[in-house]
C-alpha cells in the first residue's frame, strides 16, 4: 500500500513564497514607473516591465546580472553609476541621481533614478531597490506640477477647478478674492451661493464643457457676487473674461470627465469704458442727424419734436413735454405746468401733440417735474416697487425710472421735459443728466422761438 502523500509545513511556505513573489511580480510590472533592484552585492534581483520599455532588456536578460555594467551601463560609466546605486544602503532616505543608461539597441537614454536602501530582517541594507524614469518625462511632469502650483499661486487670472457636479474643488487666491470669500470656504458649495446675477450663464458653460468640450475662445460673462455690496447684498455686475477647460482622467480606455477648469480676469472697467464709448457716439450721432432733420422744419415745434423723436432711440421709453404758462426766470410757486406732448402710453413712439385745455397736469407737491422747474436742473427718480407708483405721478403703467429736466432759454424756464424707462432698463446715471440736458437745451430753444413768433408770446398753443 502506498502511503497518502503528505504536505507539511515546509511545503505549505512554499507555496506562499511562490504566490508572494508571483504578488510582487504582478505589481511591479503593473507599475508606471521603471522599477529594479540589487542585492547586496550589486546583483539585479527584479526588473518590470516599464523598465523593459525604456531600455529594451527583458527581466529575463536582466535579473541575475552582476550590475548594469557592460549591458546596461557603459563600462567607463560603470564605476560611479554603481558607487551611487549603492551607495544608496548607507544614506538616509531617497537618492536621485541622473545616469545614462544604454537600451539594448545600443542608444543612450537620460534617466533621473531615485534609489532607497532595502533593510534585511535585522535591519541591516540588504540591497537596493530604484526608479527611474526618463529625464525629459520627469521634466514635463515637473512642469505640469510647477504650472498647477502657479496657477493655483496668486496668479493674476483667477482659477477654480469646478467638479462634475459643478461644485469647486480648488480655487486660487485671485478668485478667492473675486468671489469674495476665502479659499477654504469656497470649496463644496454650490455656486448659487456665490453669484446673485449670472449664475445661470455660468452653469450654462460649466454643462456644456463637460458635456461638448471647451468653446473655440473665451468668453465673457457678466456676473454679480452675493455679499459684495455695502448692505451685504449682491455687489455691481462685473464682466469676468472666462475661459473653460475640461478635465478628463488619463487612467481609463474613454475619457471620463473629472470637472472644469474656469480660467478668468475681471475685465469690467474696460468693457464700461467700450460701452461708454458706444453709447456717446450713437448719442452724437442721433443729435447730428436731429440737428440735420430740424434744419429743413419751418415750425419750431416741430423742430422740437423732431429732437425728441430722434433721442428717444436707446434712451429712453417715454417722454413728456410740460410748459409753463409764461416762460419765467425764476418760476413761482405753486408751479402750473400744461402738457404740451407725450409718446404714446403703452406703446414707444414718436411725441403726439396734446390738444391745450389749459387746464394744469395734476402733479403732486414734490412731483420730480416740479422739482425740475424749481432747482431749474435735472431730477431722477427711481420707482419704490408699489403699484400705484407710476400712476400716483401721472405716468404710464410699468414705468420705474424717471428723470426730468428743466427747459432753459435766454435766461428763462419754458417748462420741463421728462424721460421715462420701463423694468427693462437700468435707472438713469449721471451721464445720462447730461445727455438729457443737451437735449432739453435745444428743444427749449425751438419752444422758445415759437414762443416768440406765436401772437399771444405765450406758451406755443397746440403743443408739440
């Protein structure tokens, strides 16, 4: 009888010392980073696969080799290259060291090797173990690592990584600053709670560089940020210069997308400064082709409506035309004005006349018009959100920004004139008082000289 085989314990450490080096093959190969090892006494003891790839030899050609001389190595290189592998057992922590190693073909390859001691079971070296990659790969990864800290630096562009969930992950101190907020409290949360306007355009990029990839230029994105205003609330509309990255994993088969890199610069002051420019040339565009228009009117009100049929475009909804009854030098109180022409309500339009009643416009005490005609300047008003604002004032419905101007000429106040916008349009400015008064300057004059001319000297009957 045979007698059953037995597997005792020598056998049993074995078989876990095969699946252990199997384990450490598998892991080393799987590496990106070439990877071998000595023994103490310089003998190649593992090799992956990755350094298979950079210098040609197989694990099978290179473990069990004395050293890298003659193979890997030239032979007048050879003395220092293994002074320094291992010299690596008696030093504290890593070495990095460039070599130029041969490949198997016979070429010469730059390589920056990291080598660290292998401590034994009494803690003594027991050898060697080194990476190594080539010199240029390392330096552009150096890079990219030395790109991300500078942008991530105090940059002048401001930077904020936003994840797939559109949430930033990683701002730098520029956009930390823009935002109004600190690096730290900046990160997880979601941007509603960082922009009041424009958040809508902002996410709106975000999706589509996931989704499509980074538009073909930058783009520009007027936002406001919560908090930035002197009451705490949302701060003046700034125009952000964006530009969008996606960022996608390298370590998958597809591309998976990892977030968005949103690159921008606060550009605001020069886009107003554009603006600005846009708008006076189009005001004295339209006060030339006005001036041009009124030189062939016999009537001076119609001259003066002409003026005001040709400023309205992009300045204002509504206008409306109040007269004294006698132009004064200094008004007195109380103050009677008579609508002489209004745009139509509802609608924007060119001025109608109003048929003279003579009866006065029912304004209130402190009525902007009045005020216009008593200070003989410019008033704005600004609608304090209730409904029966605009109505309380004699003005069309919907009606939120004001700004009246007193009508001058020789010395005297012929009645006041007033601009109307709508929800739609920002309240007016001060640039805005100006180009009005321009305006109320010459339809004054016209009013004027029909005053004149009329037989009465009056106030011109039937208006503008």
């Amino acid at each position: 009888m045979t007698a059953p085989h037995h597997f005792g314990p020598a056998r049993h450490e074995a078989a876990a010392d095969g699946e252990d080096h199997d384990l450490l093959v598998a892991l080393l190969d799987g590496m990106d980073a070439a990877l071998c090892a000595f023994d103490a006494e310089g003998t190649v003891t593992h090799w992956n696969r990755e350094a298979e790839r950079i210098l040609g030899w197989t694990a099978e050609e290179a473990v069990g080799r004395p050293g890298l001389a003659g193979w890997a190595v030239r032979e007048a290189d050879a003395p220092e290259v293994t002074a320094r592998l291992l010299g690596a057992m008696q030093a504290q922590g890593r070495q990095v060291d460039e070599f130029a190693l041969l490949t198997k073909e016979g070429g010469r390859v730059l390589v920056r090797v990291q080598s660290s001691a292998v401590p034994g079971a009494d803690g003594s070296p027991a050898g060697v173990y080194c990476a190594f990659s080539e010199v240029h790969t390392q330096i552009d990864l150096e890079r990219s690592v030395a790109l991300s800290e500078a942008l991530f630096g105090d940059a002048s562009w401001g930077v904020v990584l936003v994840d797939a969930d559109l949430r930033p992950a990683l701002a730098n101190a520029h956009a930390a600053r823009a935002l109004r907020t600190s690096r730290s409290a900046l990160l997880g949360r979601p941007l509603g709670d960082l922009l009041e306007q424009g958040l809508d355009d902002v996410e709106s990029a975000l999706q589509h560089v996931l989704a499509s990839g980074p538009p073909p230029a930058p783009t520009e994105l007027w936002v406001s940020v919560k908090g930035a205003g002197e009451d705490g609330g949302a701060g003046e509309r700034r125009c952000w210069r964006s530009g969008f990255l996606r960022l996608s994993t390298p370590l998958v088969e597809e591309p998976v997308p990892l977030g968005v890199a949103w690159l921008f610069l606060d550009v605001t002051k020069a886009r107003l400064t554009e603006q600005e420019s846009a708008r006076l040339r189009f005001r004295g565009s339209q006060l030339h082709r006005a001036g041009r228009a009124v030189a062939e009117c016999e009537d001076p009100m119609e001259a003066a409506a002409l003026y005001m049929d040709f400023t309205l475009a992009g300045f204002a909804d509504h206008a409306l035309i109040d007269l004294l009854p006698e132009p004064e030098s200094v008004p007195r109180r109380p103050v009677r004005l008579l609508r002489a022409a209004a745009t139509p309500t509802g609608a924007s339009g060119p001025g109608t006349a109003v048929a003279g009643s003579g009866i006065p416009v029912p304004y209130v005490e402190g009525h902007p018009a009045v005020q216009a005609v008593e200070r003989c300047g410019s008033v704005r008003a600004v609608s304090d959100r209730s409904r029966d604002w605009a109505p309380a004032r004699k003005w069309p419905a919907g009606t939120q920004h004001a700004l009246a101007t007193a009508l001058r000429s020789r010395g005297r106040t012929v009645g006041v004139v007033t601009f109307l916008r709508g929800p739609s349009r920002r309240p007016f400015d001060r640039a805005d008082a100006t180009y009005a008064e321009d305006i109320a300057t010459r339809v004054a004059a016209s009013i004027d000289l029909a005053g004149t001319i009329s037989p009465s000297g009056g106030a011109p009957s039937g208006g503008v």
